[in-house]
C-alpha cells in the first residue's frame, strides 16, 4: 500500500516513534560473520581519529575530506599534515553493512539515507576523538553480534557513552546490567562517579551512577571508622557520601570540619579550595543541626578558605530556626521546616539546646529529644549519648539507656538518665551538680519534674544520675502515647555547680 495512513516515504529516517531495537522483540539474529567482511557489506566506513577535545561523531564536510583512493589504500593513513586546524591522527577504514547499523541505530539510519549531507557517500566518514575509538569499534562489533568481548568497567563505561552518542539502545542496557552486575569496589564506584559519561545522565547511567553512589554512602556511613581512607576519595565520591541522611558521624560539626580538612589537603591553590568548598562542600553541611557554640565560633573565623557571606547567611537561617523553636516549643511550620531543617544525619550524639545563665550563676537548662524508635533500640542494654556542653568551665553530656534490675526480672528493665562529666579537672577532688530532670507530658504539654538529687563527680564516679525516671517498667514506659508527643520523648535537664573546684585549660 504506498501513500497509505501511517506509512512513510521510501528513505525517509525513522524518527522516535520508530523502535529499531530489535531485541525488544526476542532473540536478535547475530551477524557477527559479516562484521568488517567485504563479501557481505556495501559501504566503507571512514573513522577518522582526532586528538581529544576536536569535533566528533558527525560525518565531515567536503573540504575536510582526502581523497577516496588514499584511504582504500590502507586500514589507517594519517591525515594530519592535509587537515587545516585540526589534529587528526589516523584514519581506519572499515567494511559495513549499511542494513545492520541502520536498523541497530537511528544515527546511522540517518547517516545512510537522506537524513545527513554525507547520504549518498559510498565511504562516509565519522570523525571521533582518539579516547572514543576502542569503545567504538566494540560498539560496532555488538551492533552485529549483540555481544561485548569486554568486562572492564572503564571500557564498558565508554562504550555506554559511545552507544548513547550514536543511539544504540540496545547496547546501552547491556553495558548497565553488566557493569551494576560486576561485583561494585571503592574503585570502580569512583570511576562511575568520575566518569565523563556521568554527566549524560540517560536511563542507564543513572542507575550505574545510583549503584555507585548507594555503595559508597553503605560502605562509609560510619565516618569516624574510615576518616583516613575516605580523605583519599575523589570529589564526587565526598559529595555522594556527605549527601546521605544515613552517615553515623559525631555531630554535624565534625561534618563541616572535615570537609575543610579535605579541601585543604586536596586543593592547594588557595582560589580553587575556594570556589571548591563555597559551591561543592558547604552546601552539604546541615547547619541548622549543629550546636550554637559550634556555629558561634565558625561566624568567629576569620579563614579566607570559605566564602564568610555564604557561610554567615546560611548560619543565620539556622540561628533563627533554633529561635524560633525554643520559642514556640518546637513547634514549625511545614514550608519554614522545609527551608531552615534539612534530614538530620544517623548522629552518634544526640542534638541538644542549651539555655544558659548570665554569670554569676553557674546554672543552666538543657533540652534532649529522642524519638521513640531511637529508644526502642535501647532495650535490653542500649545508651544515647547527647552532644556535650559546657557548665561552669566543665563538659558535660547526658546518656539515656535502658536499665535492668539485678534480679533479671523482663519486667523490670527501665529507662535511666544520667550525667555524664567527660573529664575530670586536674588538681580537684571533686565536681557538685544540683540536678532536676523533667519531661513533657500531655495533655498539657508542660515538662513535669520525674527525678531530683545532687550528684558530687569524682575521678571514680563520671556518670551519675537516675536508674528508672519514670518509675515504671520498660513495656509500659515504651508504649506510654503521653509521653512520646508526635513520637518524640523531650527530656529536660535543669542543671547548676554548687561546689567550684579548681579548673586547669580553656572553655570550649
């Protein structure tokens, strides 16, 4: 039928409706004995190789062209001394069938009939860039056998890319499930990140690159156990790692500090540690989660490593979500939370907000969550520790666990709260804090005073505090809906010196 509806004119280039992946349909027929076979090809096909960073991948124009007879000479002539501006370093000729590649590739469907200038040529001419070349001449030979003679990621990489420049689906698929199928290691992970191809961001690249970038973010999420190695881990790598909400690190703090140890072991030239930790690192910092002596002594610093109006802006939107909480108990609206609160990280310690008072009084007010999952792991033998903080000169964190009675009855396990002094100051005998622990409770929402006492901290005695707060078995702790308000525990602290030792070194 000719002219009919849905047909098209003889010649004409299949365009994206027409699906020429063959393999869609079942077995693909291999004609691997006619690949760069005379007897069984109609066209030479002419690459010529370029030195890397020229034109590639479109067929030449007529003044960039040599004389036919000179490349049936030989499989590779060098073209560099006829070629005005450009480097080209061989020229390999090839014996095709245009049927097979056209049906394989709209590229060459195009190339082979009216779709391109060099249609009617019976030696049309690709350039390519000399990297390009072995991935090519694979992708050539899966275009007739539907088979690849290599696993080697880096290769399978360039022939992924090579298969997406001239739009060979087929071989795009089978390049991705080979390589997310290849056993994943640090270095081939870094090498899918790393890689040019990276950048297309097709279907298939993108699941390499999510391959890779959920390896590197399993494999180092505990930052403090692989601190040397991952300070060896090229840039992409560090940003897949630090984007992930999963890291277990010490405090977002210890984030931002490393990221500026990494650039400067990294980045010697002072202008690109610059631009490299302003527009790459500290965009992945969660500033909003760090403690606000830690964003106190960053707005303090006078490093010119870091772009200071950035940096200060994205400090002040942090400052004003920890206002605004303690302001309104934690309560924020979704489209602030959204803009000031990004996912907070698997933090070893636990966040807290400290109220402190105005000296003389050596006296202050700290405020712990923990959701009810983070407590649930508790049981039997858990503990939570807070991010430590600084009364009277002397630091201080809280630890939350799960108690057991030494009678072993299951229904006596507990939840304690304890204080915890991290290090006993030189030439004092001993440390007094007056304490009060409180939690909040509905319906009224308001912290109720649970347990009270005075703890004296000495070189034996570094944590003290209460054993069962609540007064009531774990079970029945864990399932209490009055005291995990929207699933979180809020613990409070009110804690103050009443005895001065003598005190050795510097306030953090």
């Amino acid at each position: 039928m000719v002219g009919g509806e849905g047909t098209k004119a003889a010649g004409a280039p299949a365009e994206a409706e027409m699906d020429l992946d063959f393999s869609r349909w079942g077995a693909v027929p291999s004609f691997e004995f006619a690949f760069n076979s005379e007897n069984f090809s109609d066209r030479v096909l002419q690459l010529e190789v370029v030195a890397r960073g020229d034109d590639g991948g479109q067929p030449l124009p007529d003044s960039a062209r040599c004389p036919e007879e000179e490349a049936d000479k030989g499989q590779s002539i060098d073209f560099s001394s006829t070629m005005a501006g450009t480097t080209v370093l061989t020229v390999r000729t090839l014996h095709i069938n245009s049927a097979i590649l056209a049906a394989r590739s709209p590229f060459f469907l195009k190339l082979f009939s009216n779709g391109m200038k060099e249609s009617d040529q019976v030696h049309p001419r690709i350039r390519i860039a000399d990297s390009e070349e072995d991935a090519l001449m694979e992708l050539l030979s899966f275009m007739y056998s539907g088979k690849l003679t290599s696993v080697v990621p880096a290769l399978l990489l360039d022939i992924l890319m090579a298969a997406d420049k001239f739009e060979v689906p087929s071989c795009m698929r089978h390049c991705s499930q080979l390589l997310t199928s290849l056993p994943m290691t640090t270095e081939s992970a870094l090498l899918y990140l790393d890689h040019p191809c990276s950048v297309l961001m097709v279907a298939e690249v993108q699941h390499v690159v999510g391959a890779a970038k959920e390896f590197l973010t399993d494999k180092y999420k505990d930052l403090d156990k692989f601190e040397d190695e991952v300070m060896n881990i090229s840039l992409a790598g560090i940003e897949a790692i630090f984007s992930s909400t999963d890291m277990e690190v010490e405090s977002e703090g210890h984030v931002y500090r490393f990221l500026l140890k990494w650039a400067r072991a990294r980045y010697l030239e002072p202008e690109e540690r610059h631009e490299i930790l302003s527009c790459r690192l500290l965009p992945l910092v969660r500033f909003s989660h760090m403690r606000c002596t830690t964003l106190k002594e960053i707005l303090a610093c006078t490093d010119n490593d870091i772009d200071h109006g950035k940096v200060h802006k994205r400090i002040a939107e942090a400052l004003v979500f920890k206002d605004y909480q303690t302001d309104t108990e934690g309560v924020l609206p979704e489209d602030l939370r959204a803009c000031w609160q990004p996912a907070k990280r698997a933090y070893k310690t636990k966040p807290v907000k400290v109220v402190m008072f105005d000296p003389p009084c050596r006296q202050a007010i700290v405020y712990l969550g923990i959701e009810r999952e983070e407590c649930s792991r508790l049981f039997p033998s858990g503990e939570i520790y807070s991010q430590s903080f600084f009364l009277a000169g002397h630091e201080f964190r809280l630890a939350a666990t799960c108690e057991m009675n030494e009678a072993g009855d299951s229904d006596m396990y507990s939840f304690g709260l304890y204080i915890e002094l991290c290090s006993m100051p030189e030439c004092s005998e001993s440390v007094t804090i007056d304490f009060e622990f409180g939690a909040k409770k509905k319906p009224s929402g308001k912290f109720v005073s649970q347990s009270n006492n005075v703890l004296v901290f000495s070189e034996g005695e570094l944590m003290l505090g209460c054993e069962d707060i609540f007064g009531t078995p774990w079970w029945a702790f864990i399932a209490d809906d009055n005291l995990f308000i929207d699933g979180v525990l809020n613990l409070r602290a009110d804690l103050s010196v009443v005895e001065q030792p003598f005190m050795t070194g510097e306030m953090v």
